[in-house]
C-alpha cells in the first residue's frame, strides 16, 4: 500500500479559501470531484505533461485542464507568440486587429464546416451562440440537444436559480439513440430549431461513446428534412481528435460547429464556425458583443497552437501513442477481474467500474483513483482523461503500470472491507 500523499498547504489554502470564495472555487474543482482526502486542491505549477501541487507532490497530469492542454503545460514558442504582441502591439484595443482575420482563413482551410467563423471566450459562449444563431435563422424555438454544453440558462444541469421557461423549449435525447431524436422531431413537428451533439458521447462518470455508423449521418438527414440546424458541439473533440475536429474524423459535415478548449492551448478563446447564409444571421439579426471577444492574445495563442499542430504532427502523435496506451490498459483492466471497462480510446481514456446492484462500484472507484493519485497520475474519477503531446511513450507505459498495480490494490482493499 502506497502512503497518503503530504497534503499540508492545499489543505490550508482550501481552509482559506473556503471563507473567501463559495466552495472555495468554481464547481468540477472542488475536492468532490475526485477522491476528498487524497487529491491535491491547489496546484503550483505545471511543465510539459505534468503539475506539481502546493505540497511539491509531482504528478503526470492526464486532465490536462478538462481539455485546453494539447501540447503541453507552458509551450514556449506559444507564450513567446504571446509575450511579443503583449509587448509589441498590445491587445485590448476598440477596434479589432488584423490576426482575427488570418486565424479566420486558418479555420476556414481546416475544418469542413467553416465558410464563416466568430471568436467568442468560453465553450459556453459558443454553444449558447450556436443556439442562438440557429433559432434566428429558422425563427423556430426548440433545441434537442445532447450532451454537456456549458454553464448558461438553457443547458445547465443543475437547474437552481433557472426559470423553468428558460429551457422548457430545451429537449433532450441519448447519445446514439437516432430514433430518439426522430420521435422528438415527430412530436414537435415544425418547431425545432437545432440539434446540438457532442460527435462523440461523453457523459459525466459513464463510458465514453463513439458514434455509431449512421449516427451523425442520421440526425443531419433528420434535420435537413425538418428545416432544422445541426450543430456538432467540438468544444472536447475540436483539435484533438483531428485538425478539422471530429467531423473530419467521421466524416459528417454539420451546418453549424463549436470549437473552444484545445484550440489554444489553455489560452481563452471559442469558436462559432459554419455555413454562410446561416452565420450570416450575426450580421443584422442576431446580437453578439462582449468587451473582451475580440481580444488578440488567445487569438495569437491559437494561430501558434495551430501551426505547431501541423508542423509537428501532433494530433496524430496523440492518436499513436493512445492506441497503444489503449493496447496496453484494456489488457491490465482485463486481467484484473474487477467488472470495468477502458473507453474512449485514443484521445479520451476513461476507466470506469461497471455498477453493480449492490453498489461495490462505489467503492472500487476512489480506492482505485487514490491509489492511482498516490502514485503520482493525476486523472479524475467521474471524467475522462486526456493525452498530450509532451505526454511521452515512456509516461505512458509508466502510467499502464500505475494503472495495473492501483487495480490491483483497489481489488485488495475493496474485497477487505466487504
Ligand atoms: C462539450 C462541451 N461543450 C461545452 C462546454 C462548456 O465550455 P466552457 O466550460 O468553456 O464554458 C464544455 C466544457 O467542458 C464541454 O465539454
């Protein structure tokens, strides 16, 4: 058995932190969210493929900030982007500045759906956009959507403080389930503005989906045939699962996309690309403006995070080593006789416990994720993970073995204490 790790300042910061800030942060940070106890709280510091806490504890991070990191933690050539317009040019000006126009042409040259884009901040600017430019296009109201989109009134999960008749138009169905969708078409015959998917499925704490052939192809027939806008939801899979995101990946074009996380490298910037006539709607019909949209540094970071993705291959760097990580990790979960599974695979690696009647699950899953935290890899146990580029073979490998011994002392612990 593995010692607890020495958890001394992050537990004095949280105590602080607490009485100075709900919670103590911002919600999927919070300590509930992985194992309370074992997890560090507050991070120092992070290089290439891995953070150090407060403690000095060193970890290879997997969460890769739910998604921003691709290449790695503090890329220079990305900062150095950074740093020279902060001190040549500067950023926050009235007017726009000229490098919105070449990442524009940029994302126009690599994703299948951009004819026309817009740079907004969060994924949550993007997706409630994305709704937004829909419902002008097609004056219809109601969304189906399906999956996670973000923090605003329309989709947000936990429904404190939302009037219900801000998402009584909001429909939901399951990832994969076509059929679904068509009912709701059925039912709302002529009132449906948008379809808004993740391309691949990635609920909270349950397996990572992968779409199912016919899948993405189905609901852009459904909605073409009902005068409704698909919109694929990249903000995970856009510059990850490939330069032109998921779309390029499986081969389905939607009219309407968001891209956001990883377009920068941690840099705060989204993105609302799609056809012509439809974004043309933000020219006089549909209002979008916020103080700091057009700001150029995350501009800048994403021209630079772009380049180095297609100069140096990345994305299908990533997609190698996480196959083979895949090859290795099904084999350990499959060998170990506890009831779970490895999903996600290349790009979003996810081991999750099969639930069980009585609940052992529950149980398997912190002794695993604190095993695995103790020995120095940083995933969260309801999330998936990611790879990053500076990931390497060698952190890999080392992190299947992690993952082999954690199995098996979650599998001890677990069975000791039923
Ligand atoms: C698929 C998807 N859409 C939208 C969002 C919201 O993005 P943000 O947290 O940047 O507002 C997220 C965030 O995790 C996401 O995963």
């Amino acid at each position: 058995m593995t010692e607890h790790l020495r958890l001394e300042n992050t537990s004095r910061l949280y105590a602080e932190a607490q009485e100075l800030i709900p919670g103590g942060m911002n919600g999927i940070r919070r300590p509930y969210n992985f194992v309370p106890g074992e997890y560090p709280v507050f991070f120092d510091k992070a290089r290439g493929g891995k953070v150090w806490d407060v403690d000095g504890n060193e970890y290879l991070d997997f969460l890769c900030a739910y998604g921003p990191i691709i290449i790695g933690h503090r890329e220079k050539e990305i900062d150095k982007a950074v740093i020279e317009q902060i001190k040549e040019k500067g950023f926050c000006m009235s007017l726009v500045q000229e490098v919105q126009n070449t990442l524009a042409k940029k994302l126009k040259e690599l994703i299948p759906s951009c004819e026309m884009c817009t740079f907004v901040k969060t994924g949550s600017d993007a997706t409630t956009l994305a709704t937004r430019v829909a419902r002008g296009f097609t004056e219809k109201a109601k969304i189906i959507r399906c999956g996670y989109h973000g923090w605003h009134d329309w989709c947000v999960e936990v429904k404190g403080g939302v009037p219900p008749k801000l998402y009584e138009d909001v429909l939901e169905f399951h990832y994969n389930d076509l059929q679904g969708a068509e009912d709701l078409f059925n039912k709302h015959k002529g009132e449906i503005a948008c379809v808004i998917v993740t391309p691949i499925g990635h609920p909270l704490a349950h397996e990572v989906e992968m779409p199912k052939p016919g899948f993405l192809e189905g609901l852009k027939k459904l909605c073409e045939a009902n005068g409704a806008v698909l919109v694929f939801d990249e903000i995970r899979s856009g510059f990850r699962v490939s330069i032109g995101g998921a779309q390029k990946e499986f081969g389905v074009t939607p009219h309407l996309s968001v891209f956001g996380k990883a377009m920068a490298n941690g840099y705060e910037i989204s993105a609302l690309v799609g056809r012509k006539d439809i974004m043309q709607m933000l020219e006089k019909k549909v209002f979008v403006s916020s103080t700091f949209f057009p700001n150029s540094l995350a501009q800048v970071a994403a021209l630079k995070t772009i380049e180095i993705l297609q100069r140096d291959n990345v994305l299908e760097t990533i997609k190698e080593r996480g196959n083979k990580f895949a090859g290795k990790v099904e084999k350990i979960v499959r060998k170990c006789g506890i009831p779970a599974k490895l999903t996600g695979s290349p790009w979003m690696p996810f081991i999750t416990f099969d639930r069980d009647p009585q609940e052992h699950y529950k149980k398997i899953r912190p002794a695993f994720y604190t095993q695995l935290i103790r020995r120095g890899i940083f995933l969260q146990p309801f999330h998936h993970g990611y790879i990053a580029y500076r990931h390497s073979t060698k952190d890999l490998n080392h992190t299947a073995e992690m993952i082999a011994e954690s199995l098996e002392e979650a599998k001890k612990a677990v069975h000791s204490s039923l």
